[in-house]
C-alpha cells in the first residue's frame, strides 16, 4: 500500500511539473476588463489643474511652468475627437484665481506612451457639470467609441477607468445597477445641484474618477463619471451617454470666436444676415456666401459648423471656404473672442476695470471701481457719444426702484456693463450712461445698442 502511494505521489508530482512547464497563452490571461482597458484606454487622460505664476514674456510650455505649481483639482477626461478634444466634468476644471494662471496638464497611461500634454478650457455647462477641453497640440489621437444612445441593461457588465486618490489609470468594474436616478449633489457656498437621469453602478467610483469613463463590456462610452453616495458603499453615478450627447451639441460644441453672420437655417449655411459690424464680413463674406469648409473639412449644417468653430481660437488665422454664385472662394480670418459680440459689437466700445481716486467734498480721499475704455470703434455708437480711449464709465442707468432712486447704476467692469445692458430694466429711450472724460470733464448720454 506505501508503495502505491508513494507512486501515486510521485506521478502527481510528474504531471504537475509538466503542466507548470507548458507554456501559457497570453490570450488566457485577458478578461473583459483587460480588453476594454487595453482598446478604450488610450482615449483616456489623467487631468491636473494647477494655478501657475509665470512671467507675461514667457510663452506657455511644459518647459515654462515651474515644479513648485500648486495643483487645485484633479480628475479624470476622455478624448472625443482625433483632434484632441476632452470632455470630463465641469466640477474637475471650472476654477478661478487671481493668484496666476490656471493650466490643465492631461497625462496619458504608461501603458501608452505616458504623454503629458497642455490644454485650454473651450466651454463649461455647469448644469449638466460637463466641460470640454482642447489638447494644445497638432497630433491626433485616438478618441472613445460611442454607445448607441438608450441602449443599456440592467445587470450589465461596466467598467471606470480614473484617477481616484491620485492613482493614474486605475481601473475598476461592476454593474449597470439602475438608471433613471435623480440625485442631488453639494457644491460650493452651501448650492445643491438636482442632477436627473443619471446611471448607477456599484463599481468603484471615488475622487479623481470624475470625469471619466463609465464602459460597457464593447469598449463603448456609456456614460461619464461624475458622483458616488457618500452615506454608502457601492453606489456611483455617470452621465449617460444620450445626455452627454445633447449637452455636446446644444451647449459644449459652440463657437469661442465671433463671426457676426446669421445664416437661413440649422441646414442651410448661406447667409441671409450679417451683424453691422461683423468681423467676418470685415474680411470678405457677403450675404448670399454659402459657408462650405472649415480649415479644409466639409460642413454641411450648423451643427457640424460649430462643431469646427469650436476649434478655433480667438484670433489665430484659419480657413474658411464659400460657395459664391458658381465660384469657390477661400478666405483667411482672424476673429475675436466671442465675447466681443456684446461690447464691440453691441456697444461699439471694450474697456477694463480701474480705479480712480478723488476727493469728496468734504476734502477726504476717496476711490471708484469704474471701467476704463480701452478701445472705441469708429461709426459705433459709443464713438457717435463722443466717448474716447481713456474715458471712465461711472455708472448705466436702470429703471428707478431697481438701483438708487435716480436709476444710476455704478460698473466696475465690462461684464457687469453687458448683463446691465442686457437687462429687461436698462433704460434704452433716454439718459443711460455716465462717464467721465480724461480731462476731467462729466458726461451723460443715450448708447444705443445694436442688436
């Protein structure tokens, strides 16, 4: 019987031994999660926001920004379009400081390439707490694969990849729990954000996934990453992929420049308005131009215009082609930011905040927030006013009861004068802007406003 046994053993040691020599197929080794790591990974980046203070001489470069940066926020994104469009949550990169410069730094995983690259902040929903991004750079890159839309179940196999606690890349898995979720989200100063319609999944959702993917089993975006139940285990929530969708289109993928047409409709690109003082029609367009190509790509309808527009940045010079009677036309432009429509635009004038000093007249020194002009169109109405570079504005006037008594309302800045002006309670048929000339001199007059 001992003889038999120790046979026994002998042959089992044999046979283990040779199975342990046999050479194992990589293949074996890959699970769901491994292949949707390895196909959807490299459409994900690690985010960094860091508040940078360099000089105003020195041009923006990985090399330019100094070790010592502090880093605000952090977060996950995923890239969209080959041309380096990033979309991850509002929450992850929608800061403000005034201790320097606010820079996105986006790193890709090791595993492929380990690239550290700079972007610029193109749009931001808080709403829907999406934001997009624009990787500064003229490679492509491959972007996530899309999901159909309204096309989940319950039980699912998904999987995040993220950033949590600063852990680059990490990947976790679980299942599509539920969907249709409304849950309400803190933010800053005590406000609650209602967000409704969201997936929920139990796999493992923490700080630093924000923004980032939520899969399926195909590789394929089904939603992005943006909040986990604090009061309990398991519980996280993603945007779905039909939301993400609309909040690209009707809110992300808009125009940073002013072109200052209008055009018939949503799928006809000829232009049937211009704004008088159009910056595109400045450059060459003319009512009748049917816009046909930006930068080289064909658009068709104004989704796929803004879609290109969103791409460009204020200023530097791009491409645009029209069709004009038989021929085709290709111009080159430059357009100013966006915000130009409603000061040089509108207003005919663009100004920055300045303080000045005077004494009351009780003989004390005292101070005003006003707004310094720093530019005046000419034929506009601010210069049809007389205002000039130089000039203060003090103060718009609103109907009484909404400021002081007499209406006067003080401006500190341009955006301040915009959302007056914009506002149901400006006074558009009389007195409505108070400034002050460079000599000294007090003015009141009526600015019109051009639509």
């Amino acid at each position: 019987m001992r003889t038999h046994v120790l046979l026994s053993l002998a042959v089992t040691c044999l046979v283990s031994t040779a199975l342990a020599q046999q050479p194992v197929n990589a293949s074996d080794r890959f699970t769901t999660e491994s292949r949707v790591y390895y196909s959807s990974g490299p459409a994900v980046v690690n985010i960094g926001v860091f508040v940078v203070s360099i000089s105003s001489d020195d041009t923006l470069s990985l090399k330019t920004i100094p070790a010592s940066s502090q880093q605000i926020s952090q977060g996950t994104g995923v890239i969209i379009d080959e041309r380096g469009l990033v979309i991850t949550n509002a929450h992850v990169v929608n800061h403000k400081t005034n201790r320097g410069t606010i820079v996105y730094k986006l790193s890709f995983a090791e595993q492929f390439g380990g690239e550290t690259v700079l972007a610029r902040l193109l749009s931001v929903d808080e709403q829907s707490d999406l934001a997009l991004l624009k990787i500064i750079s003229g490679e492509k890159y491959a972007p996530i694969v899309f999901a159909k839309e309204n096309d989940l179940m319950i039980g699912e196999k998904v999987i995040a990849i993220g950033s949590p606690l600063g852990n680059s890349h990490s990947l976790t898995s679980g299942i599509l729990s539920g969907v249709n979720r409304d849950i309400n989200v803190s933010v800053a100063r005590g406000q609650e954000i209602k967000f409704k319609g969201l997936i929920q999944t139990d796999a493992a959702i923490n700080f630093g996934n924000s923004g980032g993917p939520l899969l399926n089993s195909l590789g394929e975006l089904i939603g992005i990453n943006n909040a986990t139940a604090q009061s309990a285990d398991g519980i996280g929530y993603a945007i779905p992929i039909d939301q993400v969708n609309k909040i690209l289109r009707e809110r992300l993928r808009r125009p940073n420049v002013w072109l200052g047409v209008q055009v018939v409709d949503e799928h006809d690109l000829t232009l049937k308005k211009t704004h008088v003082r159009s910056p595109a029609v400045a450059q060459g367009l003319m009512v009748g131009d049917t816009i046909s190509a930006i930068n080289s790509v064909v658009v068709n309808d104004l989704v796929g215009l803004n879609n290109e527009l969103t791409l460009i940045e204020s200023m530097k010079e791009f491409t645009i082609e029209v069709k004009r009677g038989q021929r085709v036309l290709v111009f080159n432009l430059s357009l100013p930011h966006i915000d130009t429509r409603d000061t040089l635009g509108a207003l005919g004038l663009d100004g920055t905040p300045d303080v000045v000093r005077f004494r009351d007249e009780f003989g004390r020194l005292n101070h005003s927030r006003v707004v310094k002009v720093k530019t005046v169109l000419p034929n506009s109405p601010a210069s049809a006013l007389g205002i000039n570079v130089g000039d203060h504005i003090h103060a718009l006037r609103l109907k009484v009861g909404r400021a002081r008594r007499d209406g006067w309302t003080p401006v500190a800045s341009m955006a301040q004068v915009v959302q007056l002006i914009k506002s149901k309670n400006f006074i558009r048929n009389d007195y409505n802007i108070m400034w002050y000339s460079s000599d000294g001199s007090h003015h009141q007059g009526k600015l019109s406003v051009a639509d």
